[in-house]
C-alpha cells in the first residue's frame, strides 16, 4: 500500500508541468489566431479606434508574455477571464455546460464496457465457433462507423422524426426528468459507445483467450473448480489489464466524440460552447474550454493509470 501511494504521488507530481505545459501551448496557439473578436462584436464598420479601445479593454494590445504570466495568475484563483461576446465569465459558462458533457461521456463509456465485454466475452468463450465469427462481424461493422454517422442513422430509425421513441435533439437535466434526461441521452450515448465498444472488444476477446490458455485456469478447472468461478474471479481480473488501458488511451476519443455529438442533438455541453467560441472569434471562452477539456482528459488518464497499478501489482515493481 506504500508503495502505491509512493507511485500515486509520483504521478499526481508529473502532473504540474504535464499541466503547465498544456496550458501554454494552448495560450500561444490561440492567442496568435489571425482572427479579430474585435470586428466580430464591433462588426464590419468598426473604425480602427474602436478596435482599439475593444483590444486594450480585454488586454489584447499588451505583449503575448505579459498577458500569459496574467491569464496563469488569474486562472491559479480560479478566473479564466470572460467571454468576449456575452461579456460573461468563461466559468460560468463552463459550470453550465462541463456537466452536460461529463454526463454524455460516462454514458459513453459504460456503454463502451458494456459492449466490450459482451462481443469480447462471447468471442473468447466460443472460440473459432458461430458466436465468435458474429462478433468479430459486428466489431469490424461497429468500428468502421463513425459516432457521427450513426448518430445520423439513429436520429433517423429511433427518434421521434423517423417515428420512434427517443428525441433527435433538446437537453432534460435529470433532476428535471430522469427519464428524460434517459431519453435524451440514450442516441447519443449509443452513437458514442458503439465505435469505442467495438474496438475494445476485439481487445477484450485477445486478452481473454490468452489468459484462458494458461495453465493455472486448466489447474482450478482439474481440481474442480466450476468455469464460472475461476473466469470470474481468475481470469477476468488478469485479463482486463490490458483493455484498461486500451480504454484510458480512447477517453480523448470519446470526449471529442461527445462534443461533436452535441452538435447533432443539440445539447448545451462544452461541443456546443466550442462551436460558438469558433464561429463568433471569441477566443477568451475557445481558450477556457480547450484547457478544460485538455485538463479533464490529463486527469481521467492518471485515474486509468492508478487503477492500473491496483489491478497489477506487477507494475508497482517495476516502477
């Protein structure tokens, strides 16, 4: 246990300049965007002084050091500015609208385990048989489907435009409607976890057939130990090493996946925000959300690689 918590530390410590220097890249990439918040929210007709006045107000006139070591100060305090349009605070902006996308992805992810190990369970179990063919068909199709092309094809047979039950768009907070907000989620949560489940469950069935394949699972089944016993507290332990991690290395895909599926079904999360930060120059909120995201996805990595450690305490050794 003091081991792992030597290691947790180690981890956690990395994780400054990790952040430090994503936080930095960020800066200087959209502070030397081409494009003008100031003709945006002035308009075409603005005159030069007036462009001005807009620049020095937001402190976009000063050195691109000066307003770093000023954007870091304020952000160490919490304050990541304000919106150059709405003349917001780009928190609170991201309050509203963070939740909505962590939401969307859990869904997506225990949507993504879920299929991950049904298709790779099946495949390992029965292998080389019937079953084991029909899932590696259906994880090959899952694969080869982008999130937002399905999500079209779901709107389209599931939703109340092609007269199903779910809606094609609008956000119900859960403390408004559980079932709502089920209902809400339920298309886009599909169209999020199938690409990601497929890909895991090819990676599931490997490792599975690779831990049934060794001699201490022959050995508890020779001494009487029934199948179900021994995959459930043997095998799918040891197995699932490796998948962990394959799932830690696609939480950036399912969170960009879920800001492009907002779009689609258009719900208030951090997908929506970024396009209007994009398409109305308002680089203050593009830069907060970009860092958050970025942020999220450092922090969801360290929790993949901790669970990691505690699954395998071969690692512990090794590092």
């Amino acid at each position: 246990m003091r081991q792992l918590a030597s290691l947790t530390l180690r981890r956690l410590l990395t994780l400054v300049p990790l952040m430090l220097g994503v936080i930095a890249f960020i800066f200087v990439v959209l502070a030397l965007a081409p494009n003008s918040a100031a003709v945006y929210v002035l308009g075409d007709s603005a005159t030069p002084s007036q462009i001005a006045a807009f620049n020095h107000a937001h402190g976009l006139d000063r050195s691109l050091p000066v307003r770093y070591v000023a954007f870091l100060g304020n952000l160490l305090h919490g304050d990541m500015g304000t919106t150059y349009t709405l003349q917001q605070p780009v928190s609170d902006v991201i309050k509203n609208a963070l939740p909505v996308t962590a939401q969307l992805t859990m869904l997506g992810i225990v949507g993504a385990i879920v299929i991950a190990l049904a298709f790779g369970l099946i495949g390992a179990l029965y292998r080389d048989r019937w079953p084991d063919h029909a899932t590696r068909l259906l994880s090959i199709a899952g694969i080869a489907m982008p999130s937002f092309w399905l999500a079209i094809l779901l709107i389209q047979e599931f939703s109340v435009i092609g007269g199903g039950l779910f809606p094609s768009g609008h956000y119900i907070s859960p403390g408004d409607s559980f079932g709502g907000w089920l209902k809400s989620m339920t298309l886009p949560a599909i169209a999020l976890a199938v690409p990601v489940g497929s890909g895991l469950a090819r990676v599931v069935r490997t490792s599975v057939v690779e831990e049934l394949d060794k001699d201490y699972v022959r050995t508890a089944i020779g001494a009487g130990l029934s199948p179900g016993v021994v995959i459930g507290r043997n095998v799918l332990r040891n197995a699932l090493i490796t998948p962990l991690t394959a799932l830690g290395l696609q939480i950036g895909y399912l969170i960009g996946g879920a800001i492009i599926l907002e779009a689609i079904f258009s719900l208030p999360g951090m997908g929506t925000q970024m396009m209007a930060a994009v398409t109305q120059d308002d680089i203050g909120l593009a830069r907060g959300l970009v860092i958050t995201i970025a942020l999220v996805f450092i922090i969801v990595n360290l929790v993949v690689d901790i669970l990691y450690l505690i699954l395998d305490p071969r690692q512990r050794v090794r590092h």
